[in-house]
C-alpha cells in the first residue's frame, strides 16, 4: 500500500505529463470507412484510427496528442472531448443476442449504438427511429442512445418521406404563433394594404405554370414599343401582409425554403399565406411588387422601375397552353383567349426571344438537360416516371424572371449593399488539373484565364465541341464551384453576369423575400430587420440541408422503383466518374445507376485530369458522356444505390480496345 508521499508523488507525476504534453484541438472529420481524421484548427488533418474514431462522434471538438506508429507515420490520439453537437440522429432499430441496438442513418457513424432497456419506447425490430445521444462514448467507445420517437415501419405509406423530415430536422407543423398570425390574415387584410399602391387591377397579367402550381409568385405581361418592349413583371408581394421581426418571417428565414418533396412539397410559409391570400390567383386582386423593364430590339436591357401595385391575374395559363400559342395553334382554349391577353403572349415571346439572344452573346445560358417528373401512387411511391419537357414558354418564363432579377441586382448594387449571389466560377483546389487538361486537350483554350469573368466565358462557351476527343466543357462543368449568397456584388460566373441576385420567388425562398425587403427599404423607407454575417451563414447552411433532404427522399423512392424493371438492356450516359467505377443516367427516366470497376474485366486507373477511367492494359476507356448500354443489376439497400450491369460501349478514339466485357 502507497504512503502519503508516495501518492503524493505519483499525482504530481500525472500533473507534470499533463503540463508537458502537447495537444491540438480540432474537429471530426468521419470517412466512409472505420478511420477518420481530426481537422486541427492549425489547418492540417491528423489520422485517427478506429479505435479512437469508437470514441468520437462527426462534429465533435476535441483536443488531440500525437504519437508515432512507424517511421514518419503519426495517428491521433484523443485526449479531451470539447463539445459534441450531434445530439439527435435517425436510425434503425436492431436486436442482437439480448443487446438492443440503433443503426445510425447519420453519415460517419459507422456502428451500432446500445440502447438501455428504459430508453427504448417500445420499439420493435427494423423500426425507424429518432435518438438523442444518451452517453457520449469518449470514455470507453461504448456510446448509448435513447428513443425519442417511433417514426414508423419500413414498407409504410409515406415513411420515407417521415424519415427524410426526421433525418434533417425538417418541421412538418407550424409552430403556433405562427399558425396564429397566418390564421388572423384575410381578404380583408389585403385590401387595408392597397393605399399607395398602383391599380393595374385591368392590366393582361397572366400567370404561367405548371397546373398543379398553387403557390404563384409572377405574373407577366409585355407590350410593343419605338426601341423594343415594355416588360412588366409582377411578383407576390407576402412582406406587405408579414411584419419584420414577427413569428412568420422567423420561421421562413428558419425553414429557408420550400422543398418540393415528390408528391407533398414542405412550404416555407403556411398555405394560408402561399397558397391564397398572397398567390397571384386568377381574379382576385393581389399584392405586388412590380418590375417594369425596358427590353431593346437587341435583348439588352434599358430602364426600370419598382412599383408597389395591385394586379388582377386575367388568368392561370399552362406552359402547354401557351407552348401551342407561340406555336400559331389554334385550340378552342387558346380561341377563348382575351385578345390582350393573347397580344400580350405574343410580345412576350417576342421579347423573351431578344432576351435570348443577348444573354447568348453576351452571357452563359445554362445547358438544357432532360427533367423527370416523379408520379407516386397513393402509398406514396413512385408509379412512374414522366419526361418534363421543357418548351418555348418555360423559356418565356426563364427570361422575363432572369431580366426582372438582373434589374433588382442592379438596384441593389447601387444602393452599395444588397443581398446577391455569388458564383466564383471554377474550383481553386482544381487550377492546375484545369490546366494541364486544356494545355493538352484544348490548347487554343489554354490562353484563357478561368478566374476572370471574360476568361471563364469565353472557357465555357468554346469548350463545348461534340466530336471532340474528350469532353471538355462536361468535365469542366464537373470543377465548378458552388455558388453563395454574399452582400456584395459580385460576379456571378456561372450565368456570365456581373452581378445576380433573385427577388422572384419570394413564396419560395427567403434569400427572395429579403430582397423584397431590401427594395422596398431602399424606395419608400419600409422597416427591415438586417441579416447579419452569422444569419447569413446559417441561411446558406440551411438552404444546403434542405437540397440534400429532397435529394436523399428522390434517391430513395427511385431506388425502391428500380426494383421493378426489367433486365432489359437501357441506353444512357455516363454522368460521374470516379475511381471505383462510374453513373449511368438512362434516357428514359433519368435514373442514375452505378457501374462498378469490381464487376469490369481488369484492373482500371483514374486520371484526375480528364476524369476517365483507362484500363492498365488495354486503355479501355470510360469518359463522362459516352453512351453505354446497361442493364438493371440489383439496389444496394444500405446506400439507397442503383447498380447497373454494363453490357457495351460507346468506341472512344485513343483506346486499344472499347467493346463490352
């Protein structure tokens, strides 16, 4: 047994290595696989192996030693847990033995987490679950986790899109302030509105939209001019009925966005509002923040103008409807046209075409692509799966809402602050891939320089050569940076602007609704509540979630579909490359399938350049566009993956061989 001193000793040992031991602090970064890294705040990543990785969760902030494992090798050891934000995460549940387990959905945990008999809510095997982390397991790697909720059972009507709200921390209910204020709101709330506004009640505006749209932001209408057209673009105004500060807007700048979940969108405002008393319905008299415009005979733009006004929709056309118009058809229902309406269909489309033309010339218009309309049935799955054609009124619609958004970015770069969108063009961590990619496979290109406005344009728009051997513009498509709001101006490289923002959805989007706000601050001194930098930060992250919970939902019905085709071969396109194999996007519905190099004769390398795949021996080559023929070759449940069967290839010149296996 130790004396006084000898204890004494020993803990002032333990305070001495303390003292001396050197720690980083930094965040987790989990992997696909067991390992995973610590980003140390000082910018580098220090390796943790799995058995440290038992100890941490993704997120968590901790404080890190490192030790050497061989010669010039280190890994991380956690020495000190600094706080954990994974607090709540979805799941499975699992019975193992007599050990009651949670399977968590959360990417970066990678195991089964104990869940105690007291926490466990009655759930039953492979029930969907929401957890909150009940025992953090920095102390021995031995996590637990309690139920909070039962969302449902696999197989349920309607549960992928529970579990997708759960996953993300979606509200599917409003809170009840805000049901309260939305419920207070009438026809007779917007009619103590209309003072100051101007009555454009008998002018031909028209919505165009999808039938099943409800919540219509715009309505449009055009007329002739000496020097071109006269383009009148009114959009919802909700921040008239919505006070700053109040329940309404705190839960819109919350939600950020609608998202339109196949079958059952989730609004960023109560329907009360979105979808009646500030949609921009047929007959009735609403709210607006106009935009007119000057359009030039060339599709530049001249002088604008905001107004406040009430419009009264002469109609909620469809883009079919008015596809056939443009189209010199002569349907019944477009017979039954007003003839203003019908005159001003026709100077729409005029002006749209200028509109065209200019942002062709002088811009980047963005590339068309096939879209797909999900159809579910009534458990809620998909029945089938429909091409969206995209049409000359889609296009119609495209630049009167790009025209009126260039105008509010305008506005609002004059007035020296804004609330813009900011695209940098080009990935920086992929210049000298860029690089090396047009010096040796587009070298009359190689002069340009990507991070200047003229430089990327002029990339984007001579890159794109189909009978070039390799995809150029597809693969500089592909090492785009994402775009951010930012209350600067600043270019928008994507669109080919020098400036972008979006007031045009303001139902929609709450980047949109403050802009209304900012505009009408700027013109007739309406109160505001200003972003600042951490809001917008926030803003920007939640708009990012709500994109990744409506692709997670879509990924997951389309996976459960795919189940019923047949084994028929498909034709498509590669669409991504990496090392491991490649995705095929099939013609007929768009569903994207993963081939893998494991199930391809021989070994292939990646080229991080051209972003093919070359076989070592042969130089087989596979190449983001090149048309392949596949078959259907199971899901991947786990991963909520399509695997496809390769069963040929399109020839790429330069490769030794290019049939199928």
């Amino acid at each position: 047994m130790l004396n006084a001193d000898a204890l004494n000793q020993l803990r002032q040992l333990k305070t001495d290595i303390k003292q001396n031991k050197v720690v980083f602090p930094g965040t987790v970064k989990p992997t696909n696989g067991r390992f995973g890294f610590v980003a140390l705040d000082e910018g580098r990543d220090v390796f943790l192996p799995p058995e440290e990785m038992q100890k941490v969760l993704p997120g968590d902030r901790v404080n890190v030693t490192e030790q050497e494992v061989e010669k010039g090798k280190t890994q991380g050891v956690v020495d000190e847990l600094l706080e954990s934000h994974l607090t709540t995460f979805v799941g499975r549940y699992l019975i193992k033995g007599k050990g009651h387990f949670v399977a968590p959905e959360t990417p970066g945990i990678n195991r089964w987490i104990f869940i105690p008999p007291k926490e466990r809510m009655g759930a039953e095997p492979d029930d969907f679950i929401y957890c909150q982390i009940h025992r953090h397991p920095i102390k021995d790697g031995k996590g637990q986790a309690k139920v909070l909720r039962v969302i449902g059972k696999a197989g349920q009507p309607g549960i992928e899109r529970a579990f997708t709200l759960a996953n993300f921390d979606l509200a599917d209910a409003w809170p009840e302030e805000v049901q309260k204020q939305a419920d207070a709101l009438t026809e007779e709330s917007v009619a103590t509105h209309t003072e100051g506004r101007e009555d454009r009640t008998e002018q031909p505006y028209v919505t165009i939209d999808s039938p099943g749209t409800q919540d219509m932001d715009d309505a449009l209408m055009a007329t002739p001019n000496a020097t071109g057209w006269t383009l009148s673009i009114a959009i919802a105004d909700p921040t008239a009925m919505i006070e700053p500060g109040s329940p309404a807007e705190e839960e819109a700048f919350n939600r950020a966005t609608a998202i339109y979940f196949p079958g059952e969108p989730l609004p960023m405002l109560p329907d009360s509002i979105s979808t009646r008393l500030c949609s921009l319905m047929p007959d009735v008299a609403r709210l607006a923040l106009v935009c007119d415009l000057q359009v030039n005979n060339d599709g530049s733009l001249g002088d604008y103008s905001f107004r406040q006004a009430m419009i009264r929709s002469k109609g909620k056309l469809s883009y079919e409807l008015v596809s056939h118009l443009i189209e010199g058809r002569e349907d019944d229902e477009i017979k039954a046209l007003p003839d203003e309406v019908a005159n001003s269909l026709d100077q729409l489309h005029q002006a749209a075409t200028a509109l065209r033309k200019w942002r062709a010339e002088h811009a980047l218009l963005s590339q068309d692509r096939p879209e797909f309309r999900l159809r579910l049935d009534e458990n809620k799955r998909i029945r089938v799966i429909e091409p969206s054609v995209q049409n000359e009124a889609h296009r119609l619609v495209e630049e009167s809402m790009v025209a009126a958004n260039r105008c509010a970015a305008d506005f609002l770069t004059q007035q020296g602050k804004g609330l813009f969108i900011q695209h940098p063009g080009l990935r920086d961590d992929r210049t000298d891939n860029i690089r090396k990619l047009l010096e040796s496979h587009a070298p009359h290109l190689a002069e340009h320089d990507a991070s200047t406005a003229e430089g990327f344009k002029a990339l984007m728009k001579h890159s794109d050569q189909p009978q070039a051997e390799v995809p150029v513009k597809a693969i500089l498509s592909r090492q785009l940076a994402r775009a951010e709001l930012g209350f600067d101006a600043a270019p928008h490289q994507g669109m080919g602007l020098a400036a972008y923002t979006t007031f045009t959805s303001p139902l929609r989007k709450f980047s949109d609704f403050y802009v209304h706000r900012l505009i009408k601050a700027a013109l007739w001194d309406t109160p505001i509540k200003p972003l600042n930098s951490q809001q917008l930060e926030a803003l920007q992250a939640t708009q990012f979630r709500a994109r990744q919970a409506a692709n997670t939902l879509e990924t997951w019905l389309k996976a459960d579909f795919a189940k019923t085709l047949p084994e028929d071969p498909m034709e498509g396109t590669i669409s991504r490359t990496m090392p491991s194999g490649f995705f095929v996007r099939l013609d007929s519905n768009g569903l994207e399938g993963f081939v893998s190099c494991k199930d391809l004769e021989g070994k292939y390398g990646f080229d991080p350049v051209t972003l093919r795949l070359v076989h070592n021996k042969n130089g087989r080559i596979f190449q983001l566009e090149q048309r392949v023929t596949v078959s259907f070759a199971g899901v991947d449940d786990e991963r909520r993956q399509i695997n496809f069967k390769l069963i040929k290839a399109e020839e790429i010149a330069g490769a030794q061989e290019t049939t199928g296996d």
